[in-house]
C-alpha cells in the first residue's frame, strides 16, 4: 500500500475567511463565527483543529472592519494560535484575495470556513496529503438525502438522482501559485467555493473522502448539533 506524502512542517498557510454577514443565522445580528460552541467561539474551534496539523504554518483570518473591536478582545488567543488578521471583502472571494497576499510565501494554501468547527484531524491530513501530490484538492462527503429540483415555472417537484453527488467541504487545499494563478484569471463570474475556480482555470481537483461531522454552522440549529457532538466525544 502506498502511504500519503508527508508535506513539511509549517508548509501550508491556511486561510479562514470570516467577513460573512451570517444573516441566515441570527437576526439579532450575532455572527456565527463568534457563538459560543463549549468553551469557546466557533471560530477558535476551526483555528485549534487546523493549529493541530503539523503542516500547518500560518493562520490568516479575513474580518470584516465592524467586528475588528470583538476581535481585539480575541488578542490573547489570536497571538496564542499564532493567528494573523487582515481585512476581509464584500465577497468571500475577496476576503480569499487579500489573504493570499500574506500567504504569498507558503508553498500551499489551505481555505477552511472560520464557521467549520468540527473538522477531524486524519481529513485535514488526508487533504493536504493529496494537495501536495496533485496540486489541488478537497474535501467532500457523499450526498446523503433525497434531492428534489423545483422551478419557478413549475408547482410541483422533480426527484433528482444522487448518484454521483458529493457535498463540497473544507479544507481545500492547493499549491499556492495554483490558486493564485486561477485568481488572476478569473473574469469576475460568480463561484461558490474555491475549488470551482480552480476547477474553471483548467486544473483538477482530487475529491478526498471526508466525514459528515465537518458541519458547516449556518443555522442556529446547527450550533445545537455541533454541540451534541461535542459532548458526545464524536469528534
């Protein structure tokens, strides 16, 4: 059996955009990234599950202006974790930019959602393993429920085959130049993740296996899961 490559240590910097409005979470205007989960925000949970990857160097976190005074009182911690912040952007694609701009020296870059707190050590592994062999990758789960396609036009539902579906997560991980080039040539057209403008720039993307406990905390409800989780050492 062939083992996965070993990448140095410190070679991949990680990129956490966190400059999100987070609407669909709280309309009392809370943020996902800073809710408590435990004993601390989520945003904490990410960076301490990325800090404990030998692979890992450093950590930038893109914020938006507003929330600079609640990342001040985050000092402490941030210094701890060896965190660096800089100005994040309307789009997440911007926030992705400027923390390009100091990941510029790190032979790979990792993008991981600040909002991501569950992710398991032996996926972060996995990922950046096959990133260093290929150039690009990712982390995805199998689509587990049953997809249903509604149109405008139309009152009632179409099932949808998931038959080769997969839920896109993070980390994703790349060469840096290999991100950086698919950036600047990108013509502005919406994406939704990384991988796809790298997927538009002509490079593949390995799909590396990953666990369906890498939840995304979008919801409130989200929180409440993530939370069980926790409590019960699933993760």
């Amino acid at each position: 059996m062939n083992s996965l490559p070993v990448p140095p240590a410190g070679s991949v910097a990680a990129i956490l955009p966190a400059a999100g409005q987070s609407r669909r979470f709280s309309k009392a205007g809370e943020k996902k990234v800073f809710a408590r989960l435990g004993a601390w925000p989520v945003w904490q949970h990410a960076v301490e599950r990325l800090r404990r990857s030998p692979a890992v160097g450093p950590i930038i976190i893109a914020i938006a202006d507003e929330d600079q005074p609640l990342w001040d009182l985050e000092r402490e911690t941030l210094q701890r974790l060896g965190v660096l912040l800089c100005a994040g952007g309307q789009e997440r694609s911007d926030s992705v930019r400027e923390g390009l701009r100091l990941a510029a020296e790190s032979p790979m870059v990792a993008i991981h959602d600040a909002a991501r707190p569950l992710v398991p050590d032996a996926d972060i592994a996995a990922v950046i393993a096959a990133a260093w062999k290929s150039g690009a990758a990712l982390l995805a789960t199998p689509v587990r429920g049953t997809l249903k396609r509604q149109t405008p036009e139309s009152a009632g539902c179409v099932t949808v085959s998931r038959e080769h579906l997969w839920e896109a997560l993070t980390p994703q991980v790349f060469r840096t130049e290999v991100l950086q080039s698919a950036y600047d040539r990108w013509q502005g057209r919406p994406v939704t993740d990384d991988a796809q403008l790298v997927e538009r720039s002509g490079v593949a993307v390995e799909m590396v296996p990953g666990s369906a406990v890498n939840l995304k905390i979008t919801q409130p409800e989200d929180l409440q899961v993530a939370a069980a989780l926790l409590a019960a050492a699933a993760v």
